[in-house]
C-alpha cells in the first residue's frame, strides 16, 4: 500500500500535466523554495510567486514540447522523490535526460522542491546556458536604478530615498543604525540629509549581480560617499537584495559596511 505523500505527489503532478500551476502551488506552503542547480537557463532560486514566471520561461525554451515521465515515487510523512525523465525539443534538437524532484512536507504541502539531474553536464545541455545577453541586461537595468539611487541623495531628499525600499524593505547602515521599512528609511535619511550628510552625494560601482528567480537580484557594489567640497567621507562595499516591483527596482535588505583589517594587522 503507498504512503499517502506519494499519492498526493501523483495527485499534483498530474495537475502540474494538465497546466494548473495554481492548482500545484495550492500544493505547496507560503514559503516553498524551488531549487534548480547548475549554469542552465532554467537554473536558479525561485519562491512560490517565481513559479508562474519561471515556468512560463521554461515552457517557452522547449517550444511547447516539454514532457515529464514519471518513472517511480516515492515517500514518507516528511519527504518525498520522484525518478523522472524530461524531453523536448530545444533548436531542432530532441533533448532527453534522466532526473529527481526531491521534496520537503510540513503538514501535508510541498515546503521545499529540488531538481537533482542525474547528470549535469546532460542537464545543463538540454537547456542552454545563461543568456549573457540577459545578464548584460540585467545589469543595465540594476544600474539605471543606482543611478535613480544617486539622484535621490544628490537631492538630498528623504522621503524619495525611503520610496526605493520595498514597504517591508530594511537597512542596517556602516554605523550599525537600522530602519525597518520604507517609512523608517526615510525618517532616518531625512535626518541624516539634515545633518552629517547635508549637501553629500553618492555614486556605486557594480560588482556582481545574481538573479534570484524572475524578480529579485543579489548585487554587491563599491559605494562612495562624497563631501559637499568634493572630498571623500566614506568608502563601503554595499551588499543588498533588490526585488522588481511593477517596472521599478527597490531595496529588500540594504547593507552597507565598512571592510575591517584582520586582528593583528596594522
């Protein structure tokens, strides 16, 4: 007799089969992640309001071709597997790999989702690489919002600095001060602008930038604060996940700090 968790992952995958992506996510917690390894087009992080986006870009490299078999389930009240093979058409190419979907449960839903190739290299392959030319654009587009960032500071403007954090956004600043919220981000620059940086303006250098599923990116940057007579008042490296809301880019978590030396080092 199979444990119910391999009936339900039957249950869901076969309303995966007929397109009802709500009705999966129905399956799934609040909180579900979905993990994807690898450098493939499909690779990446995805939470449950990633998953229509991301499935959508999926179903769009396979051109409408993409078939999942399940081969064998799996589970117990905690955890569940199913062996599978994916196949499709990708470029005038059939692609075809062997691979298992490793899940968590808590109280009876899917909380945490991983794809497990049973080769890499074949999985990477059947999928493609990273568009660079997605990542270029990317890019452009994180540093089109750094530079709404540094106009908002040149301003010397609060309230228009606070608007770039999310409404749940948060900053711990390079003095250990912290702002939770976009009302309290604002509060806290407008008394800053008024104050120590009053006629400061700012400028960042791009280091990496990481897409985390469709909407949010983690991006580390060199920021610069610069003195009213040009001179420099801080040096920090800037480490934050941004979220794409609508068209507009904001702040989840802000972290800018200053690089300590190692005990010792003089």
């Amino acid at each position: 007799m199979s444990h119910k968790n391999e009936d339900r992952l039957r249950e869901l995958y076969g309303i995966f089969a007929r397109g009802d992506l709500q009705g999966f996510l129905d399956g799934c917690t609040d909180d579900v992640t979905f993990h994807v390894p690898g450098e493939a087009a499909v690779s990446g992080v995805f939470t449950k309001g990633d998953f229509p986006s991301w499935i959508t870009g999926v179903m769009g490299i396979a051109g409408g071709t993409f078939q999942e078999h399940i081969l064998d389930v799996c589970a117990n009240d905690d955890h569940g597997m199913l062996e599978l093979r994916h196949e499709f058409d990708r470029d005038g190419v059939h692609r075809s790999y062997l691979t298992a979907h490793v899940v968590e449960f808590r109280d009876g839903r899917i909380s945490r989702w991983e794809e497990r190739p049973g080769s890499i290299a074949e999985f990477e392959a059947a999928w493609g690489p990273r568009s660079e030319e997605g990542s270029d654009a990317l890019s452009a587009d994180i540093a089109a919002f750094f530079k709404i960032v540094a106009d908002s500071w040149a301003a010397n403007d609060g309230d228009a600095f606070g608007a770039l954090f999310t409404d749940d956004g948060s900053l711990i600043n390079p003095f250990g001060q912290r702002a939770d919220g976009r009302r309290a981000v604002a509060a806290m620059y407008n008394e800053y602008f008024a104050g120590m940086l009053k006629g400061s303006s700012t400028t960042a250098t791009l280091g990496t930038v990481r897409p985390v599923g469709a909407d949010q990116a983690f991006v580390d940057a060199e920021q610069t604060i610069t003195a009213p007579d040009g001179s420099v008042m801080l040096n920090v490296h800037l480490a934050c996940l941004l979220r794409r809301e609508s068209d507009d880019w904001r702040f989840v978590e802000s972290r800018p700090y200053v690089v300590a030396s190692p005990p010792g080092l003089s």
